[in-house]
C-alpha cells in the first residue's frame, strides 16, 4: 500500500513515516498542496492530509483531490473543532484524526478506510492460482488445494496463507501479517508466526510454497 503523506512539518512527518515503514507501509511525502497534487497518481491508496498547509487551505485541497479520485482520504490535523470536522467530511474526507493521535489508532483508521473504499473481488479473482496451477487457494470456500488435493488448515493458517494470496510474489511484512491475523501490533506474536508457517509448510508438502525473505517477513513462491 501507498500512502501520501501531505505534511509540511518535517519532523511530524518522518516520524510518521518511520512508523509505516515499519508497519509495512510504502510512503511518499508532500510538504504542500501543489506538491501532493502532483505527486496524486493512480498508485496512492491512502492519503493522509494535514490541514494547515503553507500554500492552500487543507479543506479546499481535500475538495480538489476528491474531484480527481475516489482514494480513501484521513485528515490529520491540530484543529478539533466540530465545525472543522464537518467541513472536512463534507470536503470528501473519509475520516477525520486530531493530532496528537495514538500512531496505532491511526493505523487502524487507515486500515479501516482501506477496506470500506475496497471494490468486491470479481469471481475470477477470488481463486489464487501459482506455481502453474499446482497450488490453488479459495479466498472465498477458504480452501488450499496442492495437486488437486485439498489441505486441511487451521483457520490462523489460512488466514497467512489468504493475506499472503493478496501479494503473491509480493514480501508481505512480519508486522502487517500479525496484524492481519492476530489483530494485535504486538511483535510477540513473531514467534507463533514462524511455527504456523512451518506447519503449512509441512501440510503442503512443499517447503518452498511461502519464502522467507531475511529482514522483511514472506511471500508465497509464484
């Protein structure tokens, strides 16, 4: 996912942006509204817009964004009027944060937006097919069939294998997989990750079905 971070205090924003890195999160930052409008493109999925901008209202640049995309938009701003609140949601935000937030609230509230502005997967979409052909996953019947046999499970295990299924070939980050899974941004979870992993390895009879990729979490072998 990629989120725009329209920020013009330099501190607030790295600091934000070391937190999504570590959450699994790629970032770009815009200082000003001229600059996030042009860095707006077909490839942001969240946009996060503080509202005190050096060059434009971040009300208007909520409208102005709104009227070129549909992308999910989270204000996060010092202002916590009510008043602010309405004009903003009115503009076309989708939620409204007031500084200072809690950095997990507003994870959840990205994540939340995320999925609300998240289109139905057509038919065709809801099987994942690799390794030509040979291991299929039902999203939907939450089924993996290996060589047209089906495995059995437990549901923490499918629910690895469905989240890694949205990034195939793709390293999904141990942080955003136990927060997927287990709901919880508590890393000690890190270790029960890696055991359900080696027992769907060890179900699947193929070790290198999910690759551990060093440093950042895993992916499943296209």
């Amino acid at each position: 996912m990629r989120i725009l971070i329209v920020e013009d205090d330099e501190r607030v924003a790295a600091a934000l942006e070391a937190f999504l890195a570590r959450s699994g999160y790629a970032t770009e930052r815009a200082a000003d509204g001229a600059s996030a409008l042009e860095m707006l493109s077909a490839d942001t999925e969240v946009v996060l817009l503080d509202l005190g901008l050096p060059d434009v209202d971040g009300i208007d640049l909520c409208r102005r964004i709104r009227g070129r995309s549909e992308v999910p938009i989270v204000i996060v701003t010092a202002r916590n009027q009510v008043t602010e609140r309405i004009r903003g949601l009115r503009a076309g935000a989708d939620d409204f944060v007031v500084k200072p937030y809690d950095v997990h609230e507003l994870l959840a509230r990205i994540e939340a937006v995320t999925r609300r502005s998240r289109p139905m997967r057509p038919e065709s979409d809801v099987r994942v097919q690799l390794q030509d052909g040979a291991v299929e996953i039902d999203l939907v019947g939450r089924q993996v069939v290996i060589d047209r046999a089906p495995i059995e499970l437990t549901r923490k295990e499918f629910d690895i294998v469905a989240v890694l299924a949205r990034y195939p070939g793709v390293a999904v980050p141990k942080e955003r997989l136990i927060r997927e899974v287990w709901n919880t941004d508590w890393r000690g979870f890190g270790h029960s990750l890696e055991v359900h992993v080696g027992a769907i390895r060890k179900k699947a009879g193929r070790r290198h079905l999910i690759e551990t990729v060093r440093g950042v979490g895993y992916r499943l072998a296209g």
